[in-house]
C-alpha cells in the first residue's frame, strides 16, 4: 500500500515540475521584445566575458561588443534548444511515472513538448513586439526530441548493465 501511495506521489510530483517548468518558459514567452533582448544580451556579455576569462584573452570594449553581437542570436536559439530540451526530459520522465511505457510513451512525449512549442510560438504573436517563427518550433521540437533521446539512452544503459 505504501509503495502505491509513493508512487502516486512521484507521478504527481512530477508532473507538477513539468507544470512548473512550462510556466518557466511561458515566462519567457510573455517579455515584450524589449525585454527579451535584453535578458538575451546580459547572458549573451556573460558567456563571453567568461570565455574571455578561461582563455586569458583580453579584449577591448569594441571587440566585446561586436562578440556580444555576433553570437547574440545563436545564444538565443542554444536557449530555446535547451528549454525545451529539459522540458523533453521532464515530459518522458513524467509519461514513465504514469506507466506509459515503451514506444508509446516517447512518441507522446515529442507530441506534447511539439504541441506547447507551436501554442508558445502562436502565444508570442500577442506579444508586443514578438512574432512567432516557425524555426524556432523546429529548434524547441529538436531540443526537445534531444532530451527524449538523451533518457532513452540511458534507460537502455542501465538496462544493459543490469543495474536496474
């Protein structure tokens, strides 16, 4: 009885994270696209200051700021990518606690993570300033599939191993 009321526990535990997690990205969804650049632009000064910082290069504010600018839109598509791509992870960990298993459970994970990214993107057209792109449904779907793919690899590892 126990081992039932636990396991109930973690399925609904779970997916309250996936819950919580697509509200993360609704969020992110909702930043007008002044806001949203912005975030993008911070992050994007960061990773390069670090970068800057490990290889012990020194660069001048000018160079910083045409780096910033290069890589400024592939920060922002890696973001999407890897949203989606834990979301991806949560949604087949979630369908696995429900006992949605096998084959089944993996192709209702890529609907559901391919479903919210298209509702996220069509969300964004009522968005001041956003627009939905149809490649970055492509890139949430890709990230997404990434991380199925990533669970399905270690469940078939563990399997082998016999550790489980």
């Amino acid at each position: 009885m126990n081992i039932v009321k636990g396991s109930r526990l973690v399925m609904i535990t779970s997916w309250i994270v996936v819950v919580l997690w697509v509200v993360l990205i609704f969020t992110f969804s909702v930043q007008t696209a002044e806001q949203s650049a912005g975030l993008s632009s911070r992050v994007t000064e960061t990773i390069v200051k670090i970068v800057s910082w490990v290889t012990s290069m020194d660069y001048d504010v000018r160079a910083m700021e045409l780096m910033v600018k290069q890589i400024h839109n592939l920060v922002r598509k890696f973001a999407h990518g890897g949203l989606y791509l834990v979301l991806g992870l949560l949604v087949i960990n979630s369908f696995m606690q429900t006992k949605t298993k096998g084959c089944k459970a993996y192709v209702y994970a890529v609907i559901f993570c391919a479903v919210y990214a298209a509702t996220d993107e069509a969300h964004q057209t009522f968005v001041a300033g956003r627009s939905g792109q149809i490649s970055d449904i492509l890139i949430d779907t890709v990230g997404a599939i990434i991380g199925i793919s990533m669970h399905w690899i270690y469940k078939r590892s563990v399997t082998r191993d016999g550790s489980r």
